[in-house]
C-alpha cells in the first residue's frame, strides 16, 4: 500500500522541480534543450500547484452520490439481509 501524501510532501516537491527549472535556465544547452525542459519544469510546478489547492475530500465527494446511485437499492437491501441484528437506525416514534 503506497503512503498518502501529505501537504508539506507536495510543497516540497514543487520548491525541489522549482528550483531546478531556475538552475536550468541559466546554462544553456545545444539544440535548445535547456528552453523545453524549463517548459517542462514550468508545467510540473503548475500541476503540483494545482494538487496543493485541491481538497481531496472535495473530490472523494463529487462522486459519492453517483456511485452510490449504481449501486441501486438491491444492494443495500442484501447488505441489510446480510446483518445478525436488524437494530439499526432511528428508534420508532412512540404515539
């Protein structure tokens, strides 16, 4: 199992490809191979910029109703049948 990422491992990521695209584009390299790797660089700190401001809870829950939804209610109802004990959710309202 890989270990989850934390936000200070991705930060440290985009300094390290950072400061690596500044290094790169002092030298210069023949067949302007210095200028496409800054390109690539330049691209691989946007996207870890963009993995820092997404919550992964926010995208864990776009999908939660749509999967959910394919599941269809047979599903649950075989998970329910699967229960030793059949006590759960809301008591009854006493009349």
């Amino acid at each position: 199992m890989t270990p989850r990422r934390s936000k200070q491992d991705l930060k440290a990521l985009r300094n390290l490809i950072s400061e690596a695209r500044n290094i790169l584009s002092t030298t210069t390299l023949p067949e302007g191979r210095s200028e496409r790797a800054c390109e690539l660089l330049l691209a691989a700190v946007r996207l870890a910029d963009d993995l820092l401001s997404v919550s992964p809870a926010a995208v864990l829950g776009k999908k939660g109703g749509s999967e959910t939804a394919k599941r269809g209610p047979e599903y649950y109802a075989k998970i329910a049948a699967m229960r030793t004990t059949h006590g759960g959710g809301r008591p009854k309202k006493a009349q």
